[in-house]
C-alpha cells in the first residue's frame, strides 16, 4: 500500500533517525512517499534529505535563504519555500503521516497545520504541547488528527495503556543525565559541551540540555498530563540510569506494565510509523543479561529544581506552562551560547514565571483560549527571560 509521509525537522536528530526508519522500510518493499520536509538552516543537511528521500516540497525557515536554498536543490526536482509560511505549507500538504520534529515552539504552527488537516501526528516535538497544551488536543480532537506520541517515554505509555479508565497513576524513567552524580559546583562550572554529553542517548544540543537540568523530564511530565489526561499527582518520575524501562503505567489491580526496549529513537518512531502494525527494523536487541541489574532511584529535587518548576507550571495552569517552555528555550539558548551558567538555566526560568505571575497584566492568569493568547503568552514569557539572562549574565 502506497503511503505518503511529511517530515517537520528532517536535518535534525530524530528527523535523521525517521529517514533511517523510512530506507529500511523501503528496502522491505514499502512504497513510502515523501510530500515533504523541513529544516531550520541547514541547507547542506537539507540536500542531503532531499537526496535520500525525494520529496516534492522542501522548506527552510529562514526567508532570505530562499535563493541560495533553490540553488543548493536544483536538478532535484523539488518545489522549494522559505520561511514562515513555507514551514507550514509543509504541513498543510497532503500527506497522511507527518512527523513533527522541529525544535521548540518553532514546530508548533507548521504541526498545527497538519493537525488542521486531521493528519496522523507522529509527535516527537513535545515543547508545541507543553506551548500550547489543551487548546493544541482539542484541535487534534475536533480535526479528527491522530497523535501519536514518539517521546520515549509517551511512545512507551501509549503502547501499555491498554485500560486507560483504570490506570491509578503513571511512572516517567529518567537516564538523570550526565549530570546524575555531579556535585552542585561542578554542575555550577558545566559547559555546554559537558552539558550535551548524554550518557545514554544522542540527541539535538536543546534537548540534551533539557536532560541535563532534568527539564526535559519536567516538560515530559507536562506533555504526559495533556497528551494522557492525568494530573500531576497521578504522574511519578523516577530516575532509571540504565534507560532500559522507557516509562509505566500502575493499574487499579496493582498491576504496573512497562514498555522495555535498547534506548534507539527508531524504535518509538518504527512504531509511529507502523502504528497500529509493527515494522521490523534492525536495532540492536534488548539482552538483559548483559545490562546485568536495573537500578533505580529518587530525583534530587535540590540539584534538580526544573522539576518542581514544570510540577508548579503545570499545577498553575496552561499559561504558566507556555511561558515556562518559552522561558526555557531562551535560558537553554543564553547557555549554549556561554552567556549564562548552567545553574541560571532554571533561576531565569523561575524568575521569569515569579515576573509574569506578579505581572499586573494577569497574562498567565487564565488558561490562553485561542493561539494568538499563546503567542502573547510566549513573547511575554521570551522577553522576561532575556532581560533576566542579560542581568545573570552580567552580574
Ligand atoms: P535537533 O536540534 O537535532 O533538530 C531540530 C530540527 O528542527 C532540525 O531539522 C532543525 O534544522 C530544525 N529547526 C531548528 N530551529 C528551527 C526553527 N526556528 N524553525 C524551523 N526549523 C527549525 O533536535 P532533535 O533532537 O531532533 O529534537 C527535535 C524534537 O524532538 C525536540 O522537540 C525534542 O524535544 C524532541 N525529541 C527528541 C528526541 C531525541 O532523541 N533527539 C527524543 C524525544 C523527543
Ligand atoms: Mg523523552
């Protein structure tokens, strides 16, 4: 059966793994087109994609990038865009299967797109539901558009949740990053090189350093709440340095069930893919016995105070929790960028929350009603958090 698939962040870390998901597919006999793909500015990445996959659409985020990008993809027969509205005309165009994975609220406007259309949603991009959360699933539900989540630990939940009425709570698993057993003065000193040296998974620079504050587990604790609907008291983190258990459901009968699996992005994507089938993909197999003895233990909240942060958001509401990511993003930003330490990452974003709950506007009083709300919520939120970043940076 011909299918035809769409790939928002294709140069970036998960995007690459899709395309390792798609060629092997393809070499089984799988007739997979591809309608479209994405990059932020990374035209040679982009080339290279657009080798390997052949779509009939290709965009970039930058405007003034459209000519050199047109030039790079000549003789490819590719229709090429830029900016805003290409990045969305990508996901408007039809195809069944987009994935979304463009890095941060960026991805949000391009997933809706495909949202709007009712497409199948494969959602590797957790910041556009942090962003704009219950307004983001009730366009998914009105428009009929599938989300399936590709988040390890969602991708896990969702292939266990199986009762969903009768789930007594969830456990998200944690690796804790490479900063598990620092101290707080190393940690206090990390550069972004130390900070983007997963132990256990290779991801995109943000997101590697969301796992090193652990925001990244606070933001998946706020994407399990909207994608699951599940309150924070009924979401558990645990940290699970091995990442063999990629997260588990707790059933009323006292029966937990957990998705096990080598930490490999193809596999949550494989799933997306195949869903509700499975796809057979060569990566490496689970041998329990070499891994030897799963180990677990609590967050420490001291070292770690992005989790009570995105626990607090998420408790505030769905505005605290659009301002939150949007403040992160600017804060994950500062540091790699050596203008803040890794310890401001979470007091800008904290601080941030503190001005815009004090803010006399109230603009995070209520749950946004609409995404124009959002973005307001999102500049606010990206404006505080520059100006406090500028001061930690110069203090
Ligand atoms: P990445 O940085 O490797 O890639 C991001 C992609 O988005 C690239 O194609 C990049 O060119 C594009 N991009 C960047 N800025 C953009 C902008 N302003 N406008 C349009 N496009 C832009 O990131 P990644 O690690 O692949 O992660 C992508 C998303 O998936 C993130 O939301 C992340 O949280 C999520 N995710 C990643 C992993 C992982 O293992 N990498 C796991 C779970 C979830
Ligand atoms: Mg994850």
């Amino acid at each position: 059966m011909k299918r035809a698939i769409s790939i928002l962040g294709v140069t970036g870390s998960i995007g690459q793994s899709t395309i390792a998901v798609v060629d092997e597919l393809r070499a089984q006999g799988q007739e997979i087109e591809v309608e479209a793909v994405t990059a932020g500015q990374n035209l040679v990445g982009l080339v290279e994609a657009c080798r390997a996959l052949k779509p009939k659409f290709a965009a970039v985020s930058e405007p003034s990038m459209l000519t050199e990008a047109r030039e790079a993809l000549a003789g490819l027969s590719v229709e090429v865009g830029a900016g805003e509205s290409a990045l969305q005309e990508a996901g408007a165009r039809p195809a069944e299967w987009v994935m979304s994975a463009i890095v941060g609220a960026a991805g949000l406007a391009p997933t809706m797109a495909a949202v709007r259309r009712g497409a199948t949603v494969a959602l590797a991009n957790k910041e556009c539901l942090v962003c704009a959360g219950p307004l983001f699933i009730e366009a998914a539900r009105a428009h009929g558009a599938r989300l399936l989540p590709v988040d390890s630990e969602h991708n896990a939940i969702f292939q266990v949740l199986t009762h969903p009425e009768r789930v007594e709570k969830l456990t998200l698993t944690a690796s804790g990053g490479p900063f598990r057993t620092a101290s707080h003065e190393t940690m206090a000193v990390a550069t972004p090189e130390q900070a983007c040296a997963h132990p256990k998974w290779s991801m995109g620079r943000k997101i590697s350093v969301d796992s090193a504050t652990l925001m990244n587990k606070g933001l998946e604790l706020i994407e399990a709440s909207y994608l699951f609907g599940f309150g924070s008291d009924s979401i558990d983190v645990i940290v699970h340095p091995q990442s063999t258990i990629h997260s588990l459901v707790h059933y009323v009968d006292g029966s937990v069930l957990a998705q096990m699996a080598t930490p490999d992005m193809r596999i949550p994507i494989a799933y997306a893919l195949a869903w509700p089938d499975r796809a057979r993909v060569s990566t490496a197999r689970l041998d329990l016995s070499t891994i030897g003895s799963l180990t677990f233990e609590a967050p420490d909240a001291a070292r770690f105070p992005a989790l009570g942060l995105c626990r607090a958001a998420l408790n505030a509401g769905a505005a605290a929790t659009t301002a939150l990511s949007a403040a992160n993003e600017v804060a994950v930003e500062a540091f790699l960028a050596r203008r803040i330490g890794f310890l401001d990452i979470c007091r800008t974003v904290e601080e941030a929350l503190t001005e815009l709950e004090g803010a006399e506007s109230g603009l995070i009083a209520n749950s946004p009603t609409s995404f124009d709300q959002v973005a307001a919520v999102d500049r606010a939120a990206r404006d505080a958090a520059r100006r406090i970043a500028g001061s930690l940076a110069a203090a």
